[in-house]
C-alpha cells in the first residue's frame, strides 16, 4: 500500500518547494535535478540544485518544459558517483529514462524518482504569452482550465500522466487548491516520505473520477491524431509533402530523449554527399532536392527508435519547419510497438526487442 | 604502398570461353564502364583467371596506375582469391578488389541475350561503385598453444587423444563419467570380426591412462571455454570423488565393506546394483572409486558410517573434497561427446517397462557380457534360458515421431545378437526389420552369416508386442505382432525374450556443450560438422573438430577413422603453428560509440568487451568473426564490419539501382 | 497392367503422402481385419504408388477398415492411414467399383439412407434395410432382436429430427455427380 | 456444472447408458442440456462416402451449439467423439472446406463461426465424481476397455495404446483396478455386427485378456463397445463377463440402485458379482 | 513463366547470406535453372549484417522489392544471425508499410546452400509477385 502525505503551502510551488527542500537539508538526497526558472527566462530549464537555499526558482509545475529533461537527468546519472540524486521528471521524461537506462545511458543506482502527474507542456511562445501575464503559471495552469487547453497537441492525446517507476508521485489532481499530494510509488520512496516527516494524508476521494475522465479525453484525442496522421502520410508522396521542407537541421533528433546516439549516422561520413554522387542522382531523376536524404533520415530514424519513441512531443516543438514530426512519429510508433509487444518506458527488465530473438517463430512475426 | 589520393579503377570482363561471352555481349559492357567516374581502363578478356589474364591486371596497376581492380567474371567464391593474389603481387593491398558475379548470376541462368548484357552492366557498375570506398585490410598472424583438449573419453575421444599425443603434443582428457571408456567398454563382441570388447578396448584404456603426453580428468567436466583457435582457454571442473586418487591403490576393499548396496547400477543399465562407493566396472581407468554422494550414508544422509574410510589403508578416502577448477591452455578442441541410446518408453505398443522381459540393446549387451548381471548367460528374469527371441530392428529410428533417421549400427548389432544368442542358447532367434542395412567391410558377409546360422528374417517392423495369448500353451510369454511384409501375412510369434534394437540420439548434455563451444547442431541435436563431404570433422568454429557419434550415429570403425582424422586436423594446426585471423571482422569507432552495449548483447561470439574508462565497446579482434549482428544493432554505425561497410554496402545498393 | 492411366484418386488430400511410405509393415500389422483384406494397408499403397488403380478400385481393403487409428498412430512416417481409407472409400463408392460380394457397402448405404430420410440412425430399422438386401443376416439377427426387446433396448420406431427435410437438403447441397454410371 | 450433451443414436437403446448418465448427472447436479434437434454424425460411414456431406452433418451440432452459449460439446459415445473431433480438425485445417460447410448450413439457416471443443463424457466424471470413501467396491476387479477412438488418432486424452484415464478414474471412485493388455484393442465395431463369424476372434481376445488377467466385470466408455462384447459372450459357453457402462460403476460408487441404472439391460447379468453386504 | 505485364520491369533488390542463398545462386547457375533478369544481388556475409538502412536505400533509390535470403534457422554460419534478422522483419514491414509501400514487397526467404531449386523458385515467385504489384509509389518521385 502506498503512503500519501500532502503539503498545502500558500502557493502549488512552495508546497513542492518545501517538500524538495527539506530532502536536501535533511540530508536525504546529495542534489536534485528539477526544473527551475532562471533570472534570464520564465522558461524552467532543468537544474542541478545542490543547496537547500538555492530551491528558490524551481517551477517544475509550471506547464512548460523546454527539453525533455531524461537527456539532462542521464547526464548527471551517468554513472553512479556515491552521491544520491532526486530526479523530478515528468512521465515521459521518466519513460525516456527507463529506455536509457537500457541502453546503458545511466543508471539508477543511488537515484530517487519523483514523478509529477503531468496535466501536459505548452509550447514555448504559448507559455511565455500566458506567463507575460500571469506570474504564477503552475498555479494558474491549475485552476484556469482554458490554459489547460493550450497545451502541445502532442500531450492532448498523452494517456501516460501518471508517471511509473517513481519513488514518489507528486500530483494535484483532486487535492484541495495550493496543496501537493505525495505518494510513494516503492518501497524506496515510502522510506523517503516517512523520513521526511511530512503531513500524511489519504488519497483524495475525487481523484479517480478525474483521471478517468481525462484518460477518456486523451484516448479520444489520440485515436483521431492517429487516424489522421496515418492518412496524412499513407503514401510516400503524401509523406514528401510534409517533409517538404525539412531542412535536415536534425533539432528533431537533438531533441529526442531516446536518439541517445553520441554522433547520428547522418552527420558521419556515411551519408557526406560526392559532387559526383549528387549529379548522378539529379540525372537518374531529373532533379535533386537539397539538402538529400531527408526522407531516408526520417524512416532511418523510425527505425532505429519507435520501439523506444516515448511520445513527448518535443520533436514537433523543435522543428523550425512546423513539421508534424511527433505526429508522424507517435504513430508509426505504436504501431511498431504493437508489434512486438513493446512498451517503452514499461520495465527496466524489458528487452529492447531487436537485441532479443527467439529460437522459434512467434506468431504475427514474418513467414 | 602508393598513395590512394584520386581512385584509378581497373575493370575487366571475362568472356569465360563460351560461357559468358556469348550470352553477354562483354564488348558493350566494358564500352559501357569505361565511360563511369573514376574508370581508368575497362577491357575484356577470354580467361581472365588465367596466367595472361592476370598478367594483363598485374601489368595495368603498375603501367596505369590503377589503384582499384574489378573483375567480372564468375562467383567470388570460385575466384575471389586468384585475384586478390594478382592484385596482391602487383604491389596493391588485395582488398581493393571487388568481384561482378556475371556467369552464375547472369549468362547461365538469363536467356534473352539483351537483358543479360543490361544486368551484367549493372552489377559491374555496382562493383565500380562499391570498389571506390573499398580500404586496405590487414590480417594478422597469431601463435597456437600446443596443446589439444579432447572432451569426451570413449572410443572417439581416447583415439583423438592417442593419436594427438602420439604426435608429441600435450593432451588433456576431460570425461564425465569416473572412468573412460563409454559405451564400447559396456560391449561384450563387436560386429562384423566378434573381436572381444574388452580385449580390444582395455590395452587402449591403459595406453591413455599411461601415455606420458596425456593428461587424463575422469569424474570432470568442462566449465567453460574462452579465446580462439590456436588459444582457448578451458576452465575443467573436476567434481569431488571423495576418493584421493593419489593414495587410492584401487584395492577395492571400501567397495567389499560399504554398506549402501542397492544403488542401481548405471553400467550394468539398471540390471544390477553397486555400492555407494563404486567403480563402474571392474576395469575402470583409473581404478579409483568415487563416492555416490547422492547415495552415501554420510554425504548423502547425513549418518555415521564411514566404513570405507575405516578400512582404507592408505587414508584415501576425504569426505571434506570440494570441486576444483583447473585452467588449461588449448590449441585445438576435439569434440567428442558421443551418443545415448533411445528411450524406448515412449514407444508404448513395445511394451517396454511394462514386460520384463523387454529388453533394450544395451540392457541386452550387459545380459549378454562376461562382467554383467549373470556373468554372460543369457537368461530370463526367472533365471531360465529363452527358447525364442525376438529382435526388433529401428526402435526409435527412421521414426518422424521419434528419430528420423536411420541409426546406422542397429542392423548390425542385431545381427550379432541373433549371432550371440544361437551361439550361447540355441534359441530360435527372429529379426523383424525393415531393411537390412550393412554397408560395410565385411558387413554383408556377416549377415550372410547369420542367416546361415539359421536366424529367421522377417521382413516387418513390428506393430506390437503383448503379453495377450492365443493358446494357453503360451502363458507367460509374449506375443510379438507384424506384418511380414513379403508374404503378406499377419505374425503372431509368441517368444520368451525380445529385444528392442534401440537407434542412437545425442548424448545428454551435448546441448550445454554446444552452447560452451559455439556449436551448432542440426535438428536432430547431432553437431554440425564445416561441410557433409569435404569438411567433416572441422566445425564452423575454427580450431574445434568432431570425432565419433557427437556428429552423427557412427559403428566404431568410422568412429576410430574419424577420431584419427579430427586429431590430424588438430595436428595439422599445431604442427604450423601459426593461425592468420582474418580481415572482414568488425570495428567499432570510439568517437562514434556511444557505449550503448547494444553489440554486445547481439555478439554470438562474446567478440566484444567493454572499456569502463572510456565508455566505449571494442572488438577483440580475435575472436571476431565478422558476421556484423553489431553492425546492424548500431544505430549510429560506430560498429562496422570491415569490407562490408556502411558506404561499401549503399555504394552497390545505389548503383544496382541507377 | 498399363501405365497410362491417370489416377482416380489424384484428388484425394494428402494423397501423396503415400510417397512417403517405407512399406514396414507397421499398419497392416496393427491392423485387427488384416486378414481379411486382400491387400492391407501397406500393400494398398504400394499398388497405388505403382499405378494399379485397378487393383485398388476393387479392393475390399478400404471396405474392412473398422477405424480403429491403431494404424495412424503407429505409422513412423505419421502417413494418416484412416483417412486415406475414407477417402478411398469416397472415390471407389462414386466409381461404382466397390466389390459386389462385400457386405459393407449395403450396410454403409442402409446407414446412410437412414439418414438421410429422417436425420438420425435407429439400429433396428437400418438393420431391416440391410436385411433385404441379406436376408440370412436379418435371419440370423432375429433372436438378437428378441433378446434385444426383452430387455427393452428394441426400437422399432425411428427416431427422426424435428424437420427432416432440412437433412436432406443438406444431402442434396453436398451432392457429388457420379463418376461413372 | 452445465454441459451441452450429445447424445448420438445409440444412447437411448444402450444397456442403461441414457439411465445411468442421467442418474449419475443429477446426483452430480450436472445440468445435461441436449442438443436441441441433434442429427446422426455420420458415424464411421459418412466419411467414406462424402467428406463434405460428413463435415456439413457433424458441423451441424457445431452451428447448433453457438447460439446455446457453450464452447465445449460432450458427448458419451467413442464413434460420435471421433466422428465429431475429426470433422472439427478437418474445419481448422481446411478453409475452403470450412466455407464449403459454412455455405450448406447457412443454406439450412444456421450460422457457423466457431468450433466448440469436443469433449468425452468420462472426462466430465473424472472431474465431477468426487473420491470414494467407501470399501464397498473395494474387492471388485474392474477391466478397463476404451476401445478405439477416444485415444485414438489424437492421442491428446491420454496415450494411445495403454491409456490409464479410465483406471485412475476407477480407482479413485472405489473400485478395484485389474490391469490387462486389451484395453485398447479393437473390438471389430460395426463390422462385428455384419461380419460376426469373422469378428468373433476379436471380442474373444478381449475378453480372454481381460478374463485371464482376473477381472470380474468390464466397464467400458461406448455403446458400440459395451454392445459387441456383451453379445460376443452370449455365443460361447462359459460364465460371462458384465460389461458395464463407466457411467453405471461411477452411480453404484455415488450409492445409487442398479436399477436406476439401467443394469438390467445387460445381455450378461451383472447381479452377482455388483452384489454387496 | 511470368505474364506479360505491360512493359514494366521491376528493378528488386536481393540482400543475402553468402553463405547460403548467395551459395544456392551459385548453384541456381551451375544447374542453368533460369530466372528473371529483374533481380540484383549483394552478397552480405550474413542476413544478421543487415543494416535497416539498406532496405530503406534500397526503396527510396527506386527498388519495387527488396529480396532478404538467409539461412534455414539453425543452419546460419553465425549462430543466430538470420534469427537477429528474423526479429526486425515486423518493425521493417510496418514502418514501410505506413509509408504506403506493400509490405510484401518486403521478402524474407530461408534457401540453403544447397537450395538452388528452391532459390529459382523463390526468386521468380517475388518477381512475379512485384511484377503484378506493379512499380514502386517511390518510382514517379522527383526528389528523395
């Protein structure tokens, strides 16, 4: 059984600031990554906070996330330094980290997971026009439900909000307004909620009923995305089209948490384009677009991670062509992962399905 | 080597007599290729594999300055290396050749002559294409230890071993069981000759046990094994016998006083029982007991007993012995694992376990042995000699449900039994078969032999066999039932014995070694030799051979044959010392590498380790053997298999398809 | 015998499975009416393989199989031996080559008929329509029935399925053309 | 429990199968729902004249089943089991077939889908029938006969040639089990009943076996069966041996009267030896 | 063999195992069993090398089939390596798939060495398969 405590605060962050403060002053955690405004940008960006007295920005509440924080929380989980970590990540963010994990990326040996339950991001212009206005975003965002709708149209269809594999979930969802409901997710984070010493409290009655509904609101969305998508990019024509003008700047891959390579194959030799080369191709077809192999990029890239691809939207966010690439992405997606029976994020356990093979032929897998 | 700045390729297309050229029209395809980019020289030739042909490559790298080669001609795998040579003594590194497969490929298998010659210009444009981004390749030269491990101590494994350590190397002998000698040793004749098992077999056992060049490890079985050919590395785990064997004088007194006699005795085939300390057989190599621990009051029951230990006079006996390991160094590895027999039960119109006097082909060779249950008499279980028995060909072989294949020794030892039985009881002996099989010297003479002896042949696999009775005269034996195939008629023969003459299968635990060594085995779990004809005793793991039945069902002729020929291939290998790895293995790029062990979880060959302090996987080049699963699990292409890279591979993809 | 006549059993499923067959014995051996069949399984498939369709079309051997698997069950090569017999008896019934002296095919023919007029098998009344084709069996079976009804295990009335009709329409749907006259 | 029970034509003219199933049934509180309207399976004949027409007959029962509600089929005759479980692998393995059939029965206004599994009744027993707990039958050597084709060709009830489904069961509902090699072997089905001279020889072995072995009765799982060896004893001389339905032992085992079983109707009475203090 | 289907020529790309469909080629030609000229090899050491990249090189440069042939499972030189293959065939199949290309013009045949019927036969059945799909959505493409 999980342990509930719940902090009210005069304001949602101060609630999870004093929650955060008190692992670190009570010596709990050696520093925790969480997002944190900066004097330069309403924009939280994730932050190494080592010192109690340096909690003061974090808004990790706020509906905004610039960068799928897994890339930064492997980075400083990159191997296991004696020191203890909390990491306060959004869901995908979390799934993201199980899949490198995987791939030997970090580990998380010495690592505390605190999950927020994600009511979603806005992209960043929407966020900084509400933030011109409103001071306190996180707090705002949770009231004000027109904001609600703002959100990525990738994290309308998110079914995945309540994280997994946290220590401890933090949520808002049903709790009584200004107020931080925590519940341990293992029996690390249940230890961790009793040391901390925090108010108990049970789990809020109403809480279910809004899930569920929010659950039924996203799976809609997602169903309609998908189909929409799927008829979007049905032909390789219709695909040409939409990545018309990809400028292969690769922020898609940059961006993505789980393309975890150190150099991606297209910017190695392998693909470095003769003059020669370009000139045979311009006259096998009559003409060459440039840059070349966009499209071989993409469906190089779905194959390498859909089995993996967490669905955090960051890959349309980034592009500076307005490419749907999350779309196209998250459909393909859970295509593949239907296929093999996958779910990224799922259990550190899990396989990634190409390193695995059986010995006998699994039934829905090629003749 | 001269300086590879602007690539100058050579092609040449080879007319093959008549086989390409006709077909082809090689004029228009090297017309064609002259005018590619970076084509210095396009000809054709009738034979270019010939000693002009290859003249005329030499002669063109120097006075051209070529830099590249391509020859269209027939398979790689006919010529491949012809021309790497050529290449190689024009003073050019020999992978910077490709090959356009345009015999077997196009002129013999396209009939329309016009197609041919498009598709012939197609893949040699894919070679040109390909042979730009080709690189120089090195191989290395690696030292072999001298020293042969021989896993597996019958007939197969004792010979590899002689043979091996006859020829001055260091031998070890690794068997499982607490003495050599396998399944021959449980034999009484050996067909066709009716040579005495035994007196063929136990000098042999001795010349091993005694051989200055060999190191003998009974009751042991291999851990695990690492490295590569020339230099495996086996870690050998002997098990505890409880018996010292360097006190052990083999007196066999803790035998006569142990107290725990009714252990089944798995020599004798569950025909009769041995102590809790046992050597299987009286003339066991060593002639050192081990303690059944499973069985032993003390090890096993935790009780006061110790009475082998009381009258041992030489303090031989140690209830405290642990396992222990031992790291051997080997240059080659001889197989030699052997067979079981086939379990008949599941066989249930046999009837086996259900009637006692039911017997397998091994229960029937201890019945039938001088050192078994009766001494050699062939009697019932109610100690009476049989007047009629039965033998039963292909029990478990040439069977879909069982083993489909023919066991190649069961018509044989059939025809010995029936030999045996008429010698020693006179009894009416029958052999239901279903084809006599005796493809061997002297093989069909035996059973001529036989036949003459009076052994009836009934062309018939036997449908059933029950204790049901017709006639009340009958009562207590057994009826066996068969279509006699050639007169057409249903038999029922009552008879007092049967025997059912049980196929090979592979040994237990072959699959573990399999997995220690690398080795494949076929469908029916026999190990896969290199090739069925030409290569039968090496493996695809080089520096690892088969002997005996762990490749196939074999007769101890063959087996011997075949261990004599896997120890000369181990010999050939020590005697040159020397073992050149080979190019195409992989490589993996540590700026590119972003440590995901990805290649590491899809290496078969454990070929990849990796580096901690720099978070990257390397390549043992070694013990790679280039079959680029970490190529293909690398997403950012940091692995790559040399000569099958990335832009080698997509070059010829590319060009195929202009 | 001639070696040019095409095969009436081509269609049959698993035909040639028959192919496979290494003539052991074991299915003839097994099989309980072996004797009284003129050739028994094995010999059945090897006169088939050899094409003496002839032989076969008039052989009583499919007639004698009782079902009973013990064949099919023991085959080494796994050749459904029943089955093939079945569909023998499909292709030598349509022929109109059965034997004419064996009982089975009257016998199968009165089942069948019984059938298909009322849906369901009553012994008494299929035993009647094969006795006037074999009146000393039907003779022989009277005192059987007499002690059959005395422990009131006799009746004569048929049991039928609600809408007869409908089990002849689907004998009617699965109608096959004769073969031959 | 609930089961949806076939028959097959043999079942109401057995020596007390229908009797003894339904006594043994409600006393089990076993709900047996008859198929509505069930037709002859086609029995071994059907399938050597028609293979479609054989498949359309026994698949009948299956479209006929489907609106009941019941995904397993039982059935108490061997021929009826074989013939039904052999047209049920014939539909999984043959589409054209199975639309062929589908096509036939639509015709006759039934719809089939699926295929229901085909099941003995002995395996309802043996799980039904609670442990004995008492000695009366103790004493009683019972044979075990299963005949052909609850075994066989599948051999997924139990093994093919010395099943022991039917001794286990035996034994644990009280009886005394004498085992023998004829448990299997065939009996001469319906050729026994047109060539009975030449039959005769395999009733007689049967019985021999399982006489010789020493068992007092036989029980056996098929009207067929029960019927061909009942009656192969009348011909000879000699003190008979009872042939009995499982389904009449497993009602004596529950404390029912004979009567109530339908052990009258045996051709070879079985009053003395079910005889108990 | 194959019908005359107006004049369309499928252009296929074949990736396979040299030790065994590249082998049963070879015998395919020594025995003279003929085929389709529409087919192009590339000799792979083993189906296990196979780089997704390559199948998708090999459609966006305008192939109508790719063409995998590897070893029986059980039988590979490697081990395992067609069986590393075998496990990324569906996520091939779906991706192509989406993107509007058939996914039968994805094939993955098993051909021993020894196979040089079988490789005939297989080879000329994909033609003919590709041939009456008729050309690749990749084909009328100006850019890539």
């Amino acid at each position: 059984m999980s342990v509930y405590a719940m902090v009210k605060e005069k304001s949602l962050t101060e609630a999870v600031k004093t929650a955060l403060t008190r692992l670190l002053s009570q010596d709990l955690v050696d520093a925790v990554l969480v997002a944190a405004k900066s004097p330069y940008s309403a924009l939280p960006m994730p932050t190494l906070v080592a010192e109690a007295s340096a909690m003061d920005g974090i808004d990790p509440l706020a509906p905004a996330a610039p960068f799928n924080a897994a890339r930064q929380a492997a980075t400083v989980s990159r191997q296991a330094t004696g020191k203890r970590l909390a990491l306060v990540l959004r869901p995908c963010e979390i799934r993201a980290l199980i899949e490198l994990v995987k791939l030997n990326q970090c580990t998380l040996e010495n690592v505390v997971i605190i999950g927020i339950e994600c009511l979603g991001r806005m992209e960043n212009e929407v966020f900084l026009n509400h933030a011109a206005v409103h001071a306190d975003m996180a707090a705002e965002f949770q009231k004000n439900t027109s904001l609600q709708d703002d959100i990525t149209r990738t994290c309308k269809m998110c079914e995945q909000f309540t994280p997994t594999h946290a220590d401890i979930v933090m949520s808002t969802l049903g709790a009584p307004e200004n107020a931080v409901l925590f519940a341990s997710g293992t029996e690390t984070g249940e230890a961790l909620l009793k040391e901390l010493g925090l108010p108990t409290a049970e789990n809020p009655a109403g809480s279910e009923t809004v899930t569920r509904q929010l659950l039924e609101k996203r799976a809609a969305c997602k169903k309609e995305v998908f189909a929409e998508t799927s008829e979007k990019i049905n032909s390789i024509e219709k695909f040409e089209q939409m990545i018309a003008t990809c400028l292969n700047c690769y922020n898609c891959r940059q961006a993505c948490p789980v393309c975890y390579c150190r150099e991606c194959v297209f910017l190695t030799d392998v693909f470095a384009a003769r003059p020669e080369a370009l000139l045979r191709r311009a006259q096998k077809r009559g003409a060459v677009k440039l840059p070349t192999d966009t499209t071989m990029f993409h469906l190089t890239r779905l194959s390498h991670i859909a089995h993996s691809c967490v669905g955090c939207g960051q890959c349309s966010s980034v592009c500076p062509s307005n490419i749907p690439v999350a779309d196209i992405f998250t459909t393909v997606a859970a295509q593949v992962q239907a296929r093999y029976d996958y779910v990224p994020g799922r259990d550190v356990g899990e396989p990634i399905p190409y390193l695995m093979f059986e010995e006998k032929q699994k039934s829905g897998e090629s003749k | 080597m001269t300086t590879q700045n602007k690539p100058r390729i050579g092609v040449y297309i080879c007319h093959c007599g008549m086989n390409i050229a006709p077909r082809v029209d090689v004029e228009e395809v090297a017309r064609f290729i002259q005018e590619l980019d970076h084509v210095a020289v396009a000809r054709d030739y009738k034979f270019m594999c010939s000693n002009p042909g290859q003249d005329m490559i030499i002669h063109d790298i120097k006075e051209l300055g070529l830099n590249r080669v391509v020859v269209a001609s027939c398979s790689p795998r006919m010529h491949e290396k012809t021309f790497r040579n050529a290449v190689k003594t024009a003073g050019l590194n020999p992978y910077y050749f490709q090959m356009a497969n345009i015999r077997e490929q196009v002129s013999w298998v396209t009939k329309d002559s016009r197609e041919a010659t498009e598709k012939a210009k197609s893949l040699v444009a894919a070679a040109v294409g390909r042979v730009f981004f080709h690189q120089p390749l090195d191989t290395r030269e690696v030292t072999v230890a001298k020293s042969v491990l021989v896993i597996g101590g019958g007939i197969a494994g004792m010979q590899a071993a002689l043979t091996s350590a006859n020829a001055g190397y260091q031998v070890y002998l690794v068997e499982r069981e607490p003495s050599i000698g396998g399944h021959m040793a449980k034999f009484d004749k050996t067909f066709p000759t009716l040579d005495c098992a035994a007196c063929i077999m136990t000098p042999k056992m001795v010349d091993v046990l005694q051989h200055p060049g060999i190191t003998l490890f009974t009751w042991s079985e291999v851990e695990k094994v690492e490295g590569f050919i020339g230099n495996f590395e086996v870690t050998v785990k002997k098990k505890p016998r409880y018996v010292d064997e360097t006190k052990c004088t083999g007196c066999g007194t803790c035998m006569q006083k142990c107290p725990t006699k009714k252990v089944i005795s798995e020599f004798n085939e569950g025909l009769s029982y041995r102590t809790a300390i046992y050597t299987p057989f009286p003339q066991a190599v060593p002639n050192v007991p081990v303690i059944d621990a499973d069985h032993c009051r003390v090890l096993g029951q935790n009780k006061k007993c110790g009475v082998c230990a009381k009258f041992c006079e030489t303090k031989a006996i140690d209830f405290e012995q642990k396992p222990e390991f031992v790291t051997l160094k080997a240059g080659a590895i001889i197989t030699a694992t052997g067979f079981q027999a086939f379990n008949p039960t599941s066989l249930e119109q046999y009837g086996y376990g259900r009637f006692p006097e039911v017997y397998t082909s091994l229960e029937f060779e201890r019945l039938n042995n001088a050192t078994g249950p009766t001494s050699g008499k062939v009697v019932m279980k109610n100690g009476k000699v049989p007047e009629r028995v039965a033998i039963i060909h292909c029990v478990g072989s040439r069977d879909t449900r069982h083993r489909k294949y023919c066991s190649r020794v069961c018509c044989m030892y059939s025809m010995k039994f029936a030999h045996l039985l008429r010698e020693k009881t006179g009894a009416e002996v029958w052999e239901f078969y279903i084809d006599i099989r005796s493809p061997g010297k002297l093989y069909e003479e035996f059973y001529n032999r036989v036949q003459e002896e009076g052994v009836r042949f009934i062309r018939g696999r036997v449908a059933e066999i029950t204790d049901i009775i017709d006639d009340p005269g009958d009562q207590g034996r057994l009826t066996v039932i068969a279509e006699s195939t050639l007169t057409r008629r249903t038999v029922r023969l009552p008879v007092d014995m049967v025997v059912l003459s049980v196929g090979l299968e592979p040994a237990k635990g072959s699959e573990d070694i399999g997995r220690l060594l690398g080795l494949s085995r076929d469908g029916d779990g026999w190990f896969n030799e290199l090739h069925a004809k030409l290569a039968p005793v090496a493996t695809p793991i080089n520096g690892i051979f088969l002997a005996g039945c762990c490749q196939g069902p074999k007769d101890i002729p063959d087996t011997v044959a075949q261990s004599m020929g896997a120890a000369g291939e181990a010999i050939a290998l020590l005697a040159r010392g020397k073992v050149t790895t080979q190019a195409e293995i992989s490589r993996i790029d540590p700026d590119l590498c972003s440590g995901c062990k990805s290649c590491i979880e899809s290496c078969t060959y454990s070929a990849i380790r990796f580096d901690e302090a720099r978070k990257v996987a390397v390549v043992n080049e070694a013990l790679c053997m280039g079959c680029g699963s970490c190529a293909a699990a690398c997403p950012s292409s940091a692995a790559g298999v040399k000569h099958f890279t990335d832009k080698q591979v997509m070059a010829e993809i590319e060009a195929l398809l202009m | 015998m001639s070696h040019n006549e095409s095969n009436p059993f081509a269609a049959i499923t698993q035909l040639e499975r028959i192919n496979q067959c290494i003539q052991c014995g074991t299915c003839s051996g097994s099989c309980p009416l072996a004797d009284l069949m003129d050739h028994a399984p094995r010999e059945l498939f090897a006169l088939l393989r050899e094409g003496a369709y002839e032989e076969v079309l008039h052989s009583n051997t499919p007639w004698f199989c009782v079902s009973c698997y013990a064949c099919m069950v023991r085959c080494p090569r796994e050749i459904p031996v029943t089955d093939l017999m079945y569909a023998f008896k499909e292709v030598i019934a349509r022929q109109g080559t059965a034997p004419k002296n064996h009982k089975m095919p009257d016998m199968y023919q009165a089942f069948s008929r019984s059938i298909k007029d009322t849906g369901k098998v009553t012994e008494s009344l299929v035993m009647g329509r094969y006795g006037m084709k074999h009146p000393l069996d039907a003779l022989k079976s009277i005192p059987l029935a007499v002690k059959m009804q005395m422990r009131g295990r006799l009746e004569l009335k048929a049991q039928k399925v609600a809408d007869p009709k409908s089990i002849a329409r689907l004998f009617a749907l699965t109608e096959i053309p004769q073969d031959k006259p | 429990m609930k089961i949806c029970f076939y028959p097959g034509c043999s079942f109401a003219t057995s020596a007390g199968y229908r009797e003894s199933t339904e006594a043994v049934c409600r006393k089990l509180d076993i709900e047996l729902n008859e198929i509505p309207d069930w037709n002859c399976c086609g029995a071994t004949v059907m399938f050597g004249d028609n293979k479609l027409r054989a498949t359309a007959l026994a698949a009948r029962h299956f479209a006929l089943v489907q609106p009941m509600g019941f995904a397993e089929l039982v059935t108490g005759c061997n021929a009826c089991y074989a013939t039904l479980r052999k047209a049920a692998r014939l539909l999984a393995a043959d589409e054209e077939l199975f639309r062929k059939t589908q096509a036939v029965l639509h015709n006759l206004g039934l719809d089939l889908d699926r295929i229901p599994k085909i099941r003995h009744l002995l395996e309802v027993l043996v799980e039904a029938m609670p442990d004995s707990t008492s000695d009366k039958y103790k004493t009683l050597a019972v044979g075990a006969y299963y005949g052909c084709q609850l075994t066989r060709p599948d051999q997924e009830l139990d093994k093919g040639n010395y099943p022991q489904i039917l001794e286990h069961f035996l034994s644990r509902i009280g009886f005394a089990v004498q085992e023998h090699s004829a448990s299997t072997r065939c009996c001469g089905a319906s050729h026994a009943v047109i060539y009975q001279n030449e039959c005769q020889g395999l009733s007689q072995r049967i019985i021999g076996e399982i006489k010789g072995k020493g068992a007092q009765v036989i029980t056996t799982v098929c009207p067929l069966c029960q019927f061909n060896l009942d009656l192969a004893q009348n011909q000879k001389n000699g003190p008979g041996l009872p042939v009995t339905y499982f389904t009449q032992l497993a009602g004596l085992a529950l404390g029912l009267a004979p009567a109530e079983l339908g052990l009258n109707k045996l051709l070879v009475s079985a009053d003395k030896v079910l005889t108990r203090p | 063999m194959v019908k005359s289907m107006s004049d369309f020529q499928p252009k296929i790309i074949a990736l396979v195992c040299n030790w065994c469909t590249y082998t049963a080629a070879d015998l395919a030609g020594t025995s003279r069993l003929g085929y389709p000229a529409n087919i192009r090899m590339v000799r792979m050491m083993c189906t296990g090398m196979i780089d997704p990249k390559y199948i998708l090189k090999a459609f966006l440069d305008g192939a109508d089939g790719v063409f995998i042939g590897g070893c029986h499972p059980g039988d590979c030189h490697y081990i395992n390596g067609n069986l590393k293959f075998r496990k990324r065939m569906p996520g091939m199949e779906t991706i192509i798939k989406q993107f509007g290309f058939d996914e039968n013009r994805l094939r993955l045949r098993w051909i021993g060495a020894s196979e040089g019927p079988e490789f005939q036969h297989h080879i000329t059945d994909f033609i003919q398969t590709i041939q009456e799909m008729g050309p690749s959505p990749a084909q009328g493409l100006m850019v890539l």
